[in-house]
C-alpha cells in the first residue's frame, strides 16, 4: 500500500484530531491555557480537556502551575528521532523529477561539503545537449549560482577558507561584484548566473531549509542561455522557488524566519 492509499483510506477521527491539536499548540510558539487553546481549535473546553489529559499523560504536553501548556519533552524527542531519519537526498527525489518534467531542464541538489558544494542529485533533462554536471560534481563556491547560495546563507567561518582561496586572485571589481550579489540574493530569494561557470550555460538556484531554519541544500535548474529563463520574476524562477518552499516544508521548516537570514549584509 503506497502513501496516497493510506491518505484515502479510513483512519482514526481522534487521533488525527489530537494530532491537529498539537500542531496548533506548537504554532503558538508560547505557553497557552485551556481557554487559548479552545479558542485556537475551535473546540469546547470540555471535550479538549481529555485530550490534553491524555497528552500529559504520555510526555506530549507539559502543564505549568499557573495551568499553562507547553510541549513535552517525550513529543520533543521523537521529532528528534524522526528529523534524524530525515534523507534530504530521497525527500528531494519527486520534486527535482517534477521539475525536470514540466521544465525539461536538467535539476540538481547539493549540499556542502569539505571541499564547498557539489550535488548530491542530479536529474538530466530530455534535451540532447548535455552539460557536463553529474552527481559528485563540485561546485565553485563564487562562480556558481548554486555555490552563491551557500555563500550567501553559511556562516562565515564555514565559507571564510574557499571564500579566500577563490577570491585572492580576483579583481578588486569582481570581489566588490560578489560581495554586492550576495546581497541582492538575501533580498530576491535566489541566485542567478548566466554563462559565469560554463559558457551558454545559465542556472537558477535556490535555498533549501531544514527543521531549524538552516541552510541544509540547494536546488538548482542549469540550462543553456536563451532557453532557461532567467529574468526577474520569470515562470522558471517562481516554479523553482515553489518547489523549493515545499521541500524545505517536508524537511521541518515552518515556513518562517530563518537563522540564516539573519547573515549580515
């Protein structure tokens, strides 16, 4: 039975409503009573008090004197568990194959590694031009859409060493460029280049978040100049960003703030 049968088939009402309770107490992101939690689920204080009960019961809430609810420490640890189960590189499977499909555009995920980044993943479009890129190829830390993004969300002790090595023998104009790009990038949400790596080759990269909000990958389209839109606001961009938004969402983003965006620009 795939995922989808078990989505169709008959669950458990409570369950899933215990469930949806949680979320809603994780949401608020503060210890609440049982009058704001109520209010939060729509439910009378009665039939909500049983569940919280039985979540205290098992380690999922905790309950202060003052009759506040917060997380307990048995629901922390399992989404512990669960967040070290987490395969960046097979959650990210449908979504670079989607892409590829509706794109025909070669897709790649990478990480970063000892040496900077280099994809973990790589999907080749239908086109019968190839570019050279495969899996475990390594990416230029400033020359690269990808690699901008690593620059641009990592710490900086993380990307002091390649930042160096590839920028000592650069023109002062070309650092000033790169220190500029990373900037707008922080702004726009994604990096572009156009012919920096490869000649002909353009590609549109974005970040990929994990449970903290850290930067844990990034998603790449790389296609020739003139047949991968790369203009502000383009089709191509605002499907990769999407896409992108999803996956970090499956990987425990909540959607909000990252620690990554708070880099100085």
């Amino acid at each position: 039975m795939t995922g989808n049968d078990d989505q169709k088939g008959n669950g458990i009402q409570s369950v899933e409503l215990g469930i949806d309770i949680l979320k809603r107490i994780a949401r608020a992101g503060r210890p609440l009573n049982i009058t704001e939690i109520a209010n939060l689920c729509d439910m009378s204080k009665s039939k909500l008090h049983r569940y919280l009960t039985s979540f205290i019961r098992v380690g999922f809430l905790n309950k202060s004197e003052d009759l506040r609810y917060t997380l307990g420490t048995d629901l922390y640890l399992l989404g512990l568990k669960a967040s070290e189960q987490i395969n960046v590189k097979e959650v990210a499977a449908p979504y670079l194959i989607e892409l590829k499909e509706k794109l025909n555009q070669s897709v790649g995920l990478a990480v970063w590694g000892e040496k900077g980044p280099f994809f973990i993943r790589w999907e080749e479009s239908n086109r019968p031009i190839n570019v050279g890129i495969k899996v475990g190829s390594q990416l230029s830390l400033t020359g690269s859409a990808t690699g901008m993004i690593f620059a641009s969300y990592l710490p900086e002790d993380r990307i002091e060493g390649l930042m160096n090595e590839e920028t000592t023998l650069s023109a002062r104009e070309n650092k000033e460029w790169i220190s500029d790009e990373m900037v707008s990038i922080r702004k726009r949400g994604y990096a572009v280049t156009n012919g920096r790596l490869l000649p002909g080759v353009a590609a549109i990269s974005c970040p990929i978040w994990n449970q903290n909000g850290d930067l844990t990958a990034a998603l790449t389209i790389v296609g020739l100049i003139g047949m991968l839109d790369t203009t502000e606001d383009s089709q191509d961009i605002k499907m990769l960003q999407e896409k992108s938004q999803e996956l970090s969402k499956a990987l425990g983003w909540n959607g909000e703030s990252t620690k990554s965006l708070l880099k100085p620009v």
